[in-house]
C-alpha cells in the first residue's frame, strides 16, 4: 500500500500514533493508497476544514480543501488554554502537537503568503511569540506576522538543523522543555532588537573613543 500512513507520519516527527490520534488526526485508505487526515477547528470544537496530507515530503505532501479559506491550527486548543498563557505561533501542524505534548500553547499559523490582519487580533492584550524558520521563508513569516503584531517576541531557529519546535524536541526530547524556555526568555520584539543594536553601536563607539566621550572638558578642548 502507498501513500501515507499515521505511523509512518508519527515516527517521522517522533511522536506516537496515541498523540496524533488525541489530536483527531486519522488514517483514510482510498483507492489503494493511504493518507492522513488532519482536522481543523473552530474555538468551539466543531471541525471547519480537514487538511489531507499525502506523503512525508514535497512537493504535493499537503491537500487543503477546495473553496476552504485557510485558517489558524488550533483555534480550539487556544480557546480552552489559560488567558495568560504564553502562546507560540509556528507554521506546522507537528510543531503544534510537539509543543502542547511538551506543555506548552501553540497556534498553527498558514504561512507568510496567507497569513491575515484578523489573525493578529488573536488574545490581543496578550503578547505572542513567533518561531522564526531559518532562511527567506522564516523571515517572511515573521515579517507578516509582525507587520500586524509588532509586539510579538521572535523565536530565532537555534540552527539549519532545528529549523522548527518539532526538530528541537527530536534532537533532545528530555532537555525539549528547558530549551524551549530559554529560547522563549531569550526571544525579542523587533523594536527591542532594534534598540539592542543602537545600544551595542553606542558602547562600541564610546569604547572605541578611548575615553574621550567622556571627557568634561571635550567641547572646551575642540574650541581650543
């Protein structure tokens, strides 16, 4: 049988059958071939859209539903989670199960090209984390989200290699939690990194004056 199984796609994130089942995720067999299913849902919990995913890797591993408009994953599980909880948003389904199996609360954003102003408006007095992916995608996401959430605190990939939450838990399942903490404390809006780059450019400059911007006398000595 080909396609994609639910076990195949578990071991593949390093996650269990058990997990992604608790997330209502399925197994369909259709024509010969397997595929999973992964169910989207509305803050109340009833199902809006069933995503389809039909191998592990690209092109043309994912299936949304025709004249379905794209929306957040895990609208419920937000909804049910504490108001001040911290909440990360990520791009992928296998990061949100790895994160909430880890403790933690997560929202699945669709991506940069159909990420939406409504979506920002998500707990709004709240400030969110954003997990930012290496390289040109990452960056677009952020940029998206940011544009409307100029607040939110970006998580930067530790590497290539843990691109994502999912990669990180599977490098390291035991030290997940406290890794995810760190990167968390350490995760800065872009105005904060902003105004960290313009304070490290003021104490190289003062450094590399030698002193002299902290002379008294400094205007008196220019006249002179």
């Amino acid at each position: 049988m080909s396609g994609l199984t639910l076990a195949e796609l578990a071991a593949a994130k390093g996650l269990t059958v058990e997990l992604l089942a608790s997330f209502g995720v399925t197994e369909v067999v259709q024509n010969g071939e397997s595929h999973v299913r992964i169910p989207y849902k509305y803050p109340n919990g009833q199902v809006a859209a069933t995503k389809r995913r039909l191998k592990l890797e690209d092109p043309g591993r994912f299936q949304w539903p025709k004249g379905k408009p794209t929306m957040p994953y895990a609208l419920d599980l937000l909804e049910a989670a504490p108001a001040d909880v911290d909440v990360v948003y990520v791009e992928g389904e296998s990061d949100v199960w790895t994160l909430v199996s880890q403790g933690f609360t997560a929202l699945g954003i669709p991506g940069a090209k159909t990420w939406k102003p409504g979506y920002g408006q998500l707990r709004p007095g709240q400030t969110p984390f954003v997990w930012q992916e290496s390289g040109d995608a990452g960056a677009a996401f952020v940029k998206a989200i940011t544009h409307d959430r100029p607040d939110a605190r970006v998580i930067v990939a530790p590497s290539a290699e843990l691109k994502d939450p999912n990669a990180l838990y599977q490098s390291d399942p035991v030290g997940f939690p406290d890794a995810m903490r760190a990167l968390m404390a350490a995760a800065r809006s872009p105005r904060q990194e902003r105004e960290a780059a313009q304070a490290a450019e003021a104490a190289e400059a003062l450094e590399e004056s030698q002193g002299l911007l902290d002379d008294r006398h400094l205007f008196s000595r220019i006249r002179t």
